[in-house]
C-alpha cells in the first residue's frame, strides 16, 4: 500500500483517482510515498526517506525545494494547463477592468448611499469619470504561448482584437491550437512596442525576473494597460512606479499584490484568484493524483519538473526504475548487471535532460529487491527501484 500526505486541502474528486484500497491518504502521515500539496511551503520541510514523489497541484513549483528533491531521487510533477480555463477568463476579466474603470466606478456609486431620489441624478452627472475604450479593434500581445496564453490569444481574437503573440520557446502542439488570426511577433520588444494591451504569460525564472523594466516600458505606446496573471516579480514596481506617474502606463493589473502594489495609483490587486474556481481545483487535483499514481505504480514521468519525461507500457512483470547522472557508460553498467544474474530486458526506455537521465526497464526474469539496491552501488545511480506489474 503505498502512503499519502496532503499538505493543503486537496480536492475529493482528485483523490478518488487513489483507490483506497491501494492508498493510505491522510494529513498525519510520518514517512509517505507521495506527497500531493499546492501552495504549502516545503522549503524548511525535511523530506523523509520514504518520499519518491511530489505532486503540485498547480503550475509553479517556487514552493518546493526542487535541488533537494533532486538530489535525493525524489521527482516533482505539477500539472500545467489544468487550471488554465479559470485564469484565462479572470485574465480576460483584467481586460475590461483595465479599459472600463469599472471597479473605481462601482466603489464610486456605493459613496451616493443616503442621496435618496438623487441617487440617479448624481449617477448621470458623475458617470463621466469612468469612461473608457472598448477593446474591439484594439492590440493585445500575449507575452508566452503555454497552455494559458494560447487561451487568452484565441478569446481575445473572438472578442475582436488584434492579437499578437511571443515565445521563443513555442511547441508545436501549442502553435496548432493558436487562432490562424494570431500574428507572431519577432522579438519581445516588437511586441511591447506594438500593443495597446500587453498580457503577461511568462514563467518567473533567473532570467525573467523584472523582464519588464524601465527599459521594456520606454517601448511601450502611451496610455497601454498591463496584464500579470503569470508570477509576481516578472514586472520591476519601481520601474512601473515611474511609468504609471509619467502616464506611459494607464492600468496595471496583477493577480499577484504585494505592498508597494497595494499602495500604487492606477494598479488593480486582484488577491491571486486565478485558479480558485472549483473546477479548476479539481482538475488540478485530479491531474496531479493521476499523474502522481502512475509514477508509483508504473515508473511512468509525466510533467516531471526534475527529471526528463518517459513513458512505457507495462506489458511484463516486472519493472526497474532508474535515475542517474548523465554520464557515460551508465547505460552498459546496468544492464551488465542484470546480464550477469540472467535477466533479460524485455523492453526499455532512455531519457536524457541537461545533468540527468531516466530509464524504464521491463525485465523478465528473477531480479530482486536486493539486486535492485546492488544497482544503486553503481556510482552516478541516484535512485532505482523495483515495480510489480499490476494491471488496472
């Protein structure tokens, strides 16, 4: 039976994806299997022996210790584009609400309580203030083309707007679903050069932290509205600090407030409500428990943060799981050793990223658990582990 703890409320219909049968599930578990978590900070957690896997029921994983994981053998998932529908719809609400002064005008008619039968004078006579465009006909550049914005580019297109989009790292699978209408910008800087609206779809990295900067927003019309549905710290607040007091910047508006953005003129906070739909928390829980399960039992990698994806169908009775160190002469090592106790490799699967590989290997033959940790002897093997086949 293998043990999960949750370390934040996980959605029932995700965890129905774990037979009970199969799977111990609490909050209270002392040396689990798996843990299933979302936005619980696992960095001053020490990870237990048992652990082999981590599932994020979410995108970003900035609340995992991923190097730790890393060295320990123990994989991260997460589940990228599950909740995708929940923020493409709050990321399309962020469009009128940057145009329509909609929340300042809300917040304005609430003052007139009290005027009696001149509530609706006072209305007519104040609503000019909240005046603004409409976003048909208008651009819309959409930095990052993942599963979210190839959502929002495509919806944006139906609405009527021109949309115009950037990725360096563009799949092939997310350029198929993109509008035919969807025009590609040839760099970051002829998309924000070019945009009445600017739509901020980028993973937080090294590299992207404070990607829009005072230098970014030089380029940027006068008056454009700025969308970060995406990760706080990909937008410099100093820097849009100065552009909203200049008037190069008319709205910003985040998903992801902080203090100096609670304080700012111009900036609507919304408190990280992206994903916080039902929907998009069980889809979330249920991708990250499928995927979750399917590494227990089967070996199998899917949107694996750590180590490369792999996949094999399970078709013998038994299986050897193994991460090592890309380094050569890994492969020969172990299959010499299960030559040597006469096992034969019914199938087998490599898989390399950057310092690491991955291996699927069916065997038929008598191989067992102690062989199994003798492989771990070899030096560069990092985790290796022995699956029974059980057909589901």
């Amino acid at each position: 039976m293998f043990k999960i703890k949750t370390l934040n409320k996980i959605s029932p219909i995700g965890l129905e994806v774990l037979p009970r049968a199969d799977y111990e599930i609490s909050t209270e578990i002392a040396n689990p299997d798996g843990i299933i978590l979302r936005s619980y900070n696992m960095h001053e957690m020490e990870l237990p022996e048992s652990l082999k896997a981590v599932a994020r029921a979410g995108a970003g994983v900035n609340n995992i210790p991923i190097d730790k994981c890393t060295e320990k053998g123990i994989v991260v998932l997460n589940t990228p584009g599950a909740n995708a529908n929940g923020v493409k719809e709050l990321v399309i609400t962020g469009l009128f609400l940057a145009s329509r002064k909609i929340i300042q005008g809300v917040n304005w008619a609430q003052t007139l309580i009290g005027q009696g039968d001149q509530v609706p004078k006072l209305i007519e006579k104040g609503k000019g203030q909240f005046d603004g465009p409409e976003i048909k006909g208008k651009t819309l550049g959409v930095i990052g083309l993942g599963a979210i914005g190839v959502m929002v580019a495509n919806d944006a297109s139906a609405l009527g707007m021109k949309v115009i989009g950037f990725d360096p790292f563009l799949s092939v699978d997310r350029a198929w679903r993109l509008a035919r209408s969807t025009q590609k910008a040839v760099s970051l800087d002829d998309l924000i050069s070019s945009s009445d609206y600017i739509s901020i779809h980028a993973p937080l990295t090294d590299e992207t932290k404070g990607m829009i900067n005072k230098e970014k927003f030089a380029l940027m019309r006068q008056g454009v509205r700025v969308l970060n549905f995406a990760r706080n710290g990909l937008v410099n607040n100093a820097d849009l600090k100065e552009a909203i007091d200049e008037g190069k910047v008319a709205c910003y508006v985040t998903d992801f407030p902080d203090e100096e953005l609670l304080q700012m003129d111009s900036v609507i906070s919304i408190p990280h409500l992206g994903a916080s739909t039902p929907e998009s928390e069980d889809n979330c829980a249920m991708m990250a428990a499928s995927q979750l399960r399917d590494f227990l039992e089967c070996g199998n990698l899917t949107n694996c943060v750590n180590f490369p994806d792999c996949e094999l169908p399970f078709n013998s009775q038994e299986r050897v799981i193994i991460i090592n160190k890309n380094i050569p002469k890994m492969v020969g090592q172990i299959t010499g050793v299960m030559a040597e106790k006469g096992v034969n490799i019914a199938n087998m699967i490599n898989r390399q990223n950057g310092d690491f590989a991955y291996n699927i290997i069916d065997i038929d033959g008598d191989f067992t658990a102690t062989d199994v940790d003798g492989l771990k002897n070899i030096d560069g093997i990092i985790m290796a582990r022995l699956l029974m086949c059980k057909r589901r």
